[in-house]
C-alpha cells in the first residue's frame, strides 16, 4: 500500500484554501456521562493542571483572559463555551462561528505568524498536533501556556471539550454541550443498529487518502455501524492505491474533497458498488457540511448526521 503523510497533504488543502478564495456548585465536582467521559461543575479552582492530547502536563496558574486558538475546532469550542470575548487570535480557517471573523488573524495553523501572537501576549495557546515543536517552544518562551488537541474518536472531541472547559472556568456549560452532544449521538447509534444490512464505506478526503484507525472518521463509522475499508490501515491517515479500493469495493464512496466526476472517471471505479447503485456522495471541502464532518468540535454530531444519512438514507432520511 502506498502511504505518504497527511500533515503534508493537509498543508496542500491549506495552500489550495487560500488560492480559491456543561450542574452543580461543588467546585471541582466530577461526574461521568454515558460514554465514559468525565464532566466536571461549579468554578475550577486555580492553579489547575491538565494533560494535553500530546501528553504534556501543562499548569494553568489564573483564569485566562486571552486567548489564541490555532485550530477551527478549537474556535468553535471556545466560543460554544462562552468564551469567544477572551480569544485575541485565530487562524484564518476559523470562519465559525461568524463572530470569529473579528478575531485577530495570526496566519494559517501550521504556520502561524509568531510575530502576531507574540504582540497579542496570550495567557494560553491551544493547538493542534500540526504545529510544531519549534514553535510550540517559541510560544511557551513568551511565557503562553500551550495546550494540544487532537482527539483520534468522539470521546476523545467530548474530553477536549470539557477540558477547555476546565482551564476557561467554563465547567457547566462544557458539561451542558458534552450531554447534549451525547444524547444525540446516542440516538444515531441506536438508530443505526436497525440497519438491515451493515454497508461497507470509504472516504475521499483528496487523492485517495482516507480515514484510518485512530481518526474521528472511522470512529463515527464504528458508532454508525458501517465498515471502514481502511480500518485495518496502518496509520492514521492512510493514502490507498485505486486497486485497493476497487478491491474492497465500499458500498458507499464519501468524497470530501474529490469532484464526483473525477471520482466517476477513475479507471476501474465503475465495478465498485457505490458507484453502481449511485451511493457516491460529495461535500465539498471548505463547506459547512464538510467542517461539521471533519472538524473535532462541537458540531461533529452533526456531522455524524450527515455521514449516517449518506450511509443509511432508508433509516435516517424516512
């Protein structure tokens, strides 16, 4: 199988981008929802330490009152907390929610402009794994606490949630977000589970590169009771051959780059059934329907919806 890496293929979206264009008053209170996640209540109690998805233990000493996100999911989550008056930056893919916009631009995630951030002087920085360590560094020299997120499943984007929530003194309504998101996601597992028969799917997120183990994608295909093609992949963002694919011949092709044209013109690709009963469905990237799917925020229950709609149209579209 022929694999590359996704950092590298996701800095090409980014170039093409810019090219087009939480109940209780106990303080510390902790409780678990259905899916195992730990939610906390009342105010957090100051200094707080937390571990960040890269496994770095990172003490936040004060409330924070400025902010900079490096990610759009990081955007959203802050500002679904009420705490889109303390983010002083964002990158330039943070479009929501729309008051973001007014947001300083620091530049692009994986290459912010340090300059800027430097001038904002954040209390904390919360990024994504595609920053680097060289600038993670220079963040932290400023004396900006940075935090990593990168959840690999659901639980893991309902845990970042409430640890934003935990570092913002935003405990409740993290908890709040986090229950509703479960409930629904509840409702879309026990519905998927009438299927009749379990499809089998793969996802175009641009050249072949697909949704492997540890991604938010193949988890929600594990909770929508379909089969990942690439599950077995060897990593995360695993890049398959078109022979692979038309091997494992998916009952549904999900595009969330690739024309369908294109996808349709591919040597081969019309003995896949997908394309045969027309289950080749196609959000174009940079959409609201596509971020719902892709982003690892608030809004991926959504997203979930949309995926489980595509997959089980008979179930979830009635």
């Amino acid at each position: 199988m022929k694999k590359k890496s996704m950092r590298n293929w996701l800095v090409i979206l980014a170039v093409i981008a810019l090219m087009v264009s939480f109940t209780g008053c106990q303080p510390g209170k902790t409780t678990a929802d259905e899916s195992g996640v730990e939610t906390k209540s009342g105010s957090t109690t100051y200094p707080v330490t937390v571990t960040d998805n890269a496994g770095n233990s990172v003490t936040i000493e004060k409330e924070p009152q400025k902010i900079v996100s490096l990610s759009p999911a990081t955007t959203e989550i802050l500002f679904a907390l009420d705490q889109g008056d303390k983010v002083v930056g964002r990158t330039k893919y943070c479009d929501y929610p729309e008051a973001a916009l007014a947001v300083t631009d620091i530049g692009s995630f994986n290459a912010p402009t340090l300059e800027k951030i430097i001038e904002l002087a954040p209390d904390i920085v919360v990024a994504s794994d595609f920053v680097s360590d060289d600038i993670k560094q220079q963040l932290e020299a400023t004396g900006a606490k940075v935090i990593t997120f990168n959840a690999a499943n659901i639980d893991g984007v309902l845990a970042n949630i409430v640890q934003a929530g935990e570092v913002t003194n935003a405990n409740d309504k993290a908890t709040e977000i986090v229950k509703k998101m479960q409930a629904d996601r509840e409702a879309l597992i026990e519905k998927a589970k009438t299927a009749k028969t379990q499809k089998s799917v793969f996802f175009d997120i641009g050249k072949f590169y697909t949704a492997g183990p540890g991604s938010t994608l193949d988890s929600m295909l594990t909770d929508l009771n379909a089969v990942n093609i690439a599950a077995d992949g060897a990593e995360q963002w695993p890049q398959l051959s078109t022979e692979e694919i038309i091997a494992d011949n998916p009952d549904v092709y999900i595009s969330l780059y690739t024309k369908p044209e294109d996808v349709k013109a591919t040597a081969g690709f019309d003995k896949i059934n997908a394309i045969i009963n027309d289950q080749l469905i196609y959000f174009e990237y940079l959409t609201p329907e596509s971020d719902m799917i892709q982003r690892p925020g608030p809004r991926i229950i959504e997203g979930m919806a949309l995926i489980a709609e595509s997959i089980y149209p008979e179930i979830f579209t009635k």
